[in-house]
C-alpha cells in the first residue's frame, strides 16, 4: 500500500492548491463553457504546515475525557451492574464482554480512547488532503488497537479457547500459517468456489480475443432480442464477473433476459508479457475495439455501452477518441458508479500526491506491475475493522473458517495492472484531474473531449460509495452532454459501490432516488432535495431508459459470433482464470 505521510512536518504542493478553482468551474453545466486546464501539481504553490490545535482545543478535548473517564471509573467500582449494559459496538457486541465486568470496562475504555483520538485528529490544522491522512492514520492506530483483536483481552476468543480444550487457537494457528503462504488474509472459503462452475456461468462463448482481452457473446434467453448490441466494460482493476457472480444477482443475466445481445469485456490479467501496455493500449485494443466487433457481429452501425468503475472511465475515454476520428459508435452510454471528474475521488485521494505518482513513474512508467495483491491491501485497508480485524479475530483468535460467499471470493481474486498504465491514470485523472478539461488529453492520437459524447446517458451512483463519492459520480454525470431528447439520466442508489451496484430486482432490497427532471443542478444536494425516493432495486429503471434505444426486436441469434468471428471457447473464457 502506499505510504501516507502524517507527520508534523512541512509539505510540498499538491494538487488541492487548485480545488477552489475546480469547484467553481464544475459548478457549471454541461453546456456552459468549458473549464480553463486545471493547474498541475508541478506548478508552485505556498508550502503546507500541519499545525497542532490550539490551547483552547485541547484543554476542552482533555477535560471532557477526564470527565467521561471518571464516570465510567466509578461506574466501575460503584455501579457494576453498568458492566452488562450493551456496549454499541459490533466488536463487542457478543455477551462475554457484559458478563466479565473487567472486559467491559476495558472495552468501554478503549472507544473513549479512540474517541479522544478521532477529536484530536479532527483539530489539526492543515489543507484538506494532509488532514484526512492525518484522521486515516490515526483511524488505522485505533482499529489495529482494539482490544478485540487479542487473545489476552478478547474474552469470547478466551472463552472459546478454554472451550474446545485448545482446539480453537489450534485451528486460529493453522489458518495463519495458511494466510500466510497466501500472502494475505483469507475472507472467504475459495474451495468453495470455481469461476465457470459457481460463479461466472451465465451462458456464452467467447468470439473474440487479443493481447488484452476477451469478448464474450452471452446466449439469449428471449425468442426476441433488440437489434443493437448492447457493450458491458467492466473494470480492469477487478474481474468481470463482479457482474455475474450467481443466476440470481447478475447484471449480466438480467440484461440478457431483458433482451439484449449482451457483449462483455474480460481483461487479461497481466503479467510480464503485458507489463509494457499503456492508457492507449486499453483505449485502442481494449474498449474500442470490443465496440468495432459488437457492431460487425451485430450487423449494426451502432451499439449501446456500459462502463463500470474504472471500466466507465476507459469507455469515456474511448468514446472521445473515436468520435474525434468521425465515428458514432453508441447509441447510449450507461455510467455504473464511474469517476470522470476527479475533483473527489474519495478516501483513494489519501494516497495521491505528487511525490507518489512520481515514485511510480520512476518505478513502473516504463514497463512493469502493479501488483494486484498491493491494490487489495490498499482497499482492504479503507475499511480495516470489515476487511480486516473482522477476520483476524474470527480465523486466528477463534480458529473459525471463514465462511463461503461469492462477492469476497471475487474480491480476493486480485488483478495486476500494468505500469505504464497505471502510472498514466495516476498522473492524469486522480492527481491532475485532466480528463474533464475539453482537449487537454491527447489518446490514441485524439484530443479527448467528453462534450463529444452527445448521446443519451444513464449515470448511476451510490450514496455510501467510498471508492467513487455519489456527489463525484453526480460531477462525472454533469460533464456529459447527453442527447438532445434524453439528455443525462442521474439515479443515486442507496448503499455502497458493490452494494449497491449489484442489487437484483428479486431481491427487492434497498432504494434509489430518481428526478423527473434530467436538468443536474450545479449543487448535488439541490438535486437530492428534488429527487424522490424509489424502493427496491434501480435495476428496473435502467431497463425501461435502456429499452428505447434497443431498436427493433428481431429473432434471436442462434448461434455465437459471425462468419469472421467464430466461437473460441465457451464462457468465462481462458483471461478470467488467470490469477495475479
């Protein structure tokens, strides 16, 4: 992962010195005139300080700790029967830690503590980035610092020991030294699961592939089907079948049964052989060509198109590319929790600067990996006590196995990255913040424009998304220009970007907010504020927007590919068993 600074020491520039200008400038509309270029963080800039907080502060944060830690001392000594109240927290939550009053007080101290420090951190005086890697570092202090996460102070795990005569610790023991020959903390039972048996099986064959990818054709489930093929590029960062994962949540699925000729992208792992691809590589032979060979297989000029995560920003980028060289390739684009405007990219921004991109250039800009094992960490490490201490106190402390389940089976299943490529996403889009600046880019030969991109447009957010903010996605979404009738289409959703992305209508879980209107105010909140509130899945409302750029419903194929694309091999396809 890589390393934050937090210390109190003085800072170079970075790209925040610029965030002011930003705001204003993506306060305006898709039809306004384009942004000035953004600064870069190479530019000048007055030195950053991180200044402790003020004498006032800190007697106030000191005082109100003495006062809690005293009441909670006494309540200790004078008023046991305190000790069996629930403590709200889910680390503590299991009754050992009620009925052993030493352990509940320890457990109680230990959240004032982490309390006290959180305050604290939030006093410190800096710029806006060095603040949130000041609370991230204490954050990731106060989590590794549980007293849940020791055998000597976690009494279930006691408990458990004195229980089995040994066997638990015995078990917890066995599963580290297995995690460690993985290199990495186990959070599901992998033998659980196969790519093509369990997970990954919705029908199809493979028509298609190159040095980068695979294209998969997927078998219809509708006598008809609409005569324009539908794209789904998913991202490089992770693999493809977060979006088919079993038959009753995936998206994969769901498109094909709303009937839709459904094309999805699956990328290489890469390896030695591909270390030297760059941005262009993943824009020329990635998402451009996938759509050249929809469109020939489906006999149609043009194709609708999806862009999930990373994946949406590649297909952005593609498609500027190609409407720069005369070309109309989509019918629609569909945004899934995607980043354009890199303004706030969320919790990933910690680890930006430019002496980080900078470092990866040097290391990795000319060819090399970026290991998927570091990118998991790093995501694992945004929510530590979930990804993290959850497992460390359920495999090693109690010796359970972990449990099987298909969507941590897929986020273990790591993907690398080449450098080049990487380290060009870096600098581009989350330091520099270039892509939304008309003409700014150069790819593939192209001046990158997204107001090119003159189609209607879904744009799909979720509210408590870390990776991609909502209000992100919202700024993303005001920088396409949508279609003269359409327009942009913004759906916030509720949960997280796994979450509540993948929402099966099914399920009938969760909701999403929608507005009759597709003018996007400049403020998010002002648009929230208009928005109603839908149950269950947004699923349903993409299929009825997708529906009316479909076209024609003709027989559906019977067989895979065409005459110059035949059927490889049959779906998931060779490139998604490659492991990191």
């Amino acid at each position: 992962m890589p390393t934050t600074t937090t210390s109190a020491i003085k800072r170079g520039p970075t790209r925040n010195k610029t965030s002011q200008h930003r705001r204003s400038s993506a306060a305006r509309s898709s039809s306004d005139t384009p942004p000035p270029p953004a600064a870069t963080a190479t530019q000048s800039a007055p030195a950053q300080y991180v200044l402790p907080p003020s004498a006032e502060q800190l007697l106030q944060l000191q005082q109100n700790y003495l006062s809690q830690f005293a009441s909670l001392w006494t309540d200790f000594f004078q008023h046991p029967e305190k000790s069996a109240e629930p403590i709200k927290d889910a680390r503590f939550s299991d009754p050992a830690w009620q009925s052993n009053s030493l352990a509940s007080f320890y457990a109680r101290a230990y959240l004032l503590n982490s309390d006290f420090m959180n305050r604290l951190a939030d006093t410190v005086d800096a710029d806006r980035k060095t603040k949130q890697r000041v609370k991230y570092a204490v954050s990731q202090w106060v989590d590794a610092a549980a007293p849940s996460n020791f055998l000597a102070t976690n009494p279930k795990a006691q408990q458990m020991l004195l229980e089995s005569r040994g066997e638990s610790l015995k078990s917890g023991l066995d599963n580290l030294m297995k995690d460690m020959q993985l290199g990495r903390i186990s959070q599901t039972d992998e033998t659980a699961f196969e790519v093509g048996r369990n997970v990954a099986t919705s029908e199809g064959a493979v028509v298609f592939e190159n040095k980068l990818f695979q294209l998969i054709q997927y078998a219809p489930l509708t006598a008809k089907v609409y005569a324009r093929p539908f794209v789904l590029v998913p991202p490089c960062i992770n693999k493809y079948y977060i979006l088919d994962l079993q038959p009753e949540n995936s998206f994969i699925r769901h498109a094909v049964r709303e009937g839709h000729t459904v094309f999805v992208v699956s990328w290489k792992n890469p390896h030695k052989a591909e270390s030297n691809l760059t941005w262009d590589d993943y824009l020329e032979h990635g998402a451009i060509e996938a759509l050249h060979v929809a469109q020939q297989i489906g006999g149609q000029q043009q194709v609708n198109a999806l862009g999930f995560c990373v994946g949406g920003t590649i297909l952005a980028a593609a498609l500027a590319v190609m409407y720069a060289r005369g070309e109309s390739p989509v019918s629609s684009l569909t945004m899934m929790t995607a980043l354009l405007d890199f303004e706030d990219p969320g919790m990933l921004d910690l680890f930006i600067d430019e002496q980080q991109v900078r470092s990866r250039e040097q290391s990795m800009g000319k060819g090399g990996l970026m290991p998927g094992r570091d990118l998991a960490v790093t995501f694992n490490n945004l929510r530590s006590n979930d990804l993290v201490w959850n497992y460390v106190v359920n495999n090693y402390l109690q010796g359970k196995q972990p449990p099987a389940f298909d969507l941590l089976y897929w986020n273990g299943d790591s993907t690398n990255l080449p450098g080049p490529m990487y380290a060009w996403y870096l600098r581009n889009m989350y330091l520099e913040n270039n892509l939304r600046v008309p003409g700014k880019l150069v790819c593939c030969g192209e001046r990158v424009d997204l107001n090119t991109i003159e189609v209607p447009s879904y744009v799909f957010a979720a509210r408590e998304d870390h990776i991609v903010p909502w209000k992100a996605g919202y700024a993303s979404a005001r920088l396409l220009p949508g279609g003269a009738k359409a327009g942009v289409r913004f759906v916030l959703g509720a949960s997280g970007h796994i979450a509540g992305s993948i929402n099966p209508p099914s399920k009938n879980k969760r909701s999403y907010w929608t507005s009759v209107s597709n003018k996007l105010p400049a403020d998010p909140e002002a648009w929230l504020l208009g928005a109603s509130e839908q149950p269950g899945s947004w699923w349903t409302d993409w299929s009825k927007w997708l529906a009316q750029f479909g076209g024609a419903q003709k027989p559906a194929p019977k067989n895979y590919g065409s005459a110059k694309y035949k059927s490889i091999e049959p779906a998931p396809g060779r490139y998604v068993q490659e492991k990191a």
